[in-house]
C-alpha cells in the first residue's frame, strides 16, 4: 500500500471555498475516474495564523496506480487551475510512503 501526502495552503479567506472545490469538484473527479488501485482519500485542514493548511492523503494498492493517477511522473503535483486559483501556495511534488502498518480497530 502507497500513501500519497500533499500539503496546499488558502488564506483564510479562500479556505471554504477551496474545502468547497475539493469536495464537490475534485474528489468526485477523482473517484469518477475508476483509477485502478485507488482505495481512498482523506482531507485535513488545520488553520493556523495567517494561512489555513490543507492536507490531502490518498491511498493506492501500489506506485504504478499512483503513475495512473498521476502520469509518469508520479511525484509532481495534481493541481487543477481552479484550485490554483485559491491556493496561496502548495507543494510542487507530493510525498509518497510505503503503508508498513495499519491498525484499525
């Protein structure tokens, strides 16, 4: 299991409206696309002083589902120009891990 972790950031003024796009928009894009190996994906935020940080982290079976999500060049952001429009920043390139546990109760 992958585990693909990116961070964007809104000014507070931006940051409903961006949570808005992801939820209505972009994830229902995402989970439209049948990708093969896409299990889910989670969305955090957390407001801190001057910006309100978003985190999304998404779950694959393997790196080569990312590559179908993402193209080859699986690192590089997935940003859609809406979202860049109300980012203040974000990562270039996404972080992705090996999952080597997982407990759920």
């Amino acid at each position: 299991m992958i585990s693909r972790i990116w961070h964007g950031y809104t000014t507070p003024a931006n940051a409903d409206a961006y949570e808005t796009l992801l939820k209505s928009e972009i994830f229902t894009g995402i989970r439209g696309r049948n990708i093969q190996g896409f299990q889910e994906i989670q969305l955090f935020r957390r407001e801190l002083e001057k910006e309100v940080e978003f985190i999304t982290v998404m779950w694959f079976d393997s790196i080569e589902a990312v590559r179908i999500f993402a193209g080859e060049d699986y690192e590089a952001a997935v940003v859609p120009p809406k979202a860049r429009a109300l980012l203040s920043r974000f990562d270039d390139r996404s972080q992705h891990y090996e999952v080597r546990e997982r407990l759920q109760q």
